[in-house]
C-alpha cells in the first residue's frame, strides 16, 4: 500500500464520521462545524488528485463564505429553538431519495470496478485555472448562470425569512 492510499483511507474515515456527527448532531452550530470539517477532507481528496486549485475554491468557497453564511442565518433567525418539532410522516421522502441514491452509488461503482482509470482528466488540466475558466464560461455557461440565479434566489429568501414585521399604530402587526 502506498502513502497516498494509507491518506486516502484515512480522510474516507474522517469525511465520513464528519458526515455521520453532522446528521446525528441535535445542535445546528455542532452540524455547520461538522459540515466544515467534511469540506476541508474534500478539499485534501482535491489536493491528492493534484488540483490544487479546485482544492483552494474548495475551502475558500464552501468552507469560508457558505458556512459563515450557514452560521450568521442560524444565529439571525434562532433555529436553534425549533429543534424538536420533526414529524416521522415527512421523512419518508428523504430516505426514499437516499436510498435511491446509495443504490446508485453502490451500481456506479461496481460498473467501474474492471475499468484502469477513474480519473477522467490528468492532474495538469484540473490544476490551470486559465483552463478551468475557458471550459466553464464556454461548454458549460448555462450551468455556471442557473447556479447564480439560484444563489441569488436562496440569498432573497434568507434576507425574506429574517425580515420581522413592524407593529402597527395600535399594537397588531400589519398584514
């Protein structure tokens, strides 16, 4: 066994028990810390397939901006308070899709377990970000601008959920 298999076992573990503390974690901020740890083993997986790029947006993307702002909307709207209020009637869905998608997985993998590679691109091509960046505002230009939209649509909801309601003049809240 060679160093970076010895590695990449070991980030296997810890992403997984990251993920698993993250589901199982009655405290959102305990679920958000989790979710940062698992970004940062993704990031590592990044840097073990030499992209170092993909690797540093990574952290800076996801584990920076997205967590902090995970963390300011948890701590803005006081979820915390809500915890307890889960009904089993609707998670049926959920794990009907999460078993949907282990099945997948587990199919995925066994097809490509007689293939040589896994990889479909060499380490120089997902480490220039000249590269990167004419492949993703030429082939794909479509999915980079339906991700913005959406990012701005969840930010708009954030700004809509954290908004209260002024009082009116006789003390009940506006309609």
């Amino acid at each position: 066994m060679t160093l970076e298999l010895v590695l990449f076992f070991i980030l296997a573990a810890i992403a997984i028990a990251t993920a698993v503390g993250m589901l199982t974690s009655r405290s959102t901020v305990y679920a958000a810390l989790h979710l940062v740890v698992n970004f940062i083993t993704v990031a590592i997986f990044y840097l073990l397939l030499d992209a170092p790029f993909i690797a540093l947006s990574q952290v800076a993307v996801y584990a920076g901006a997205i967590m902090v702002l995970f963390l300011f909307v948890i701590m803005l709207l006081g979820i915390e308070n809500i915890a307890g209020e889960l009904a089993w009637k609707n998670l049926i869905w959920p794990v009907v899709m999460a078993v949907i998608l282990m099945v997948e997985g587990v199919f995925l993998v066994i097809q490509r377990i007689g293939q040589k590679t896994l990889v479909g691109a060499t380490g120089t091509a997902l480490s220039d970000p000249s590269l990167m960046a004419k492949v993703l505002f030429t082939d794909y230009l479509l999915p980079f601008e339906i991700t913005a939209v959406l990012l701005l649509v969840a930010m708009i909801g954030a700004i809509v959920l954290s908004k209260h309601e002024k009082p009116a003049k006789g003390g009940q809240a506006s309609s």
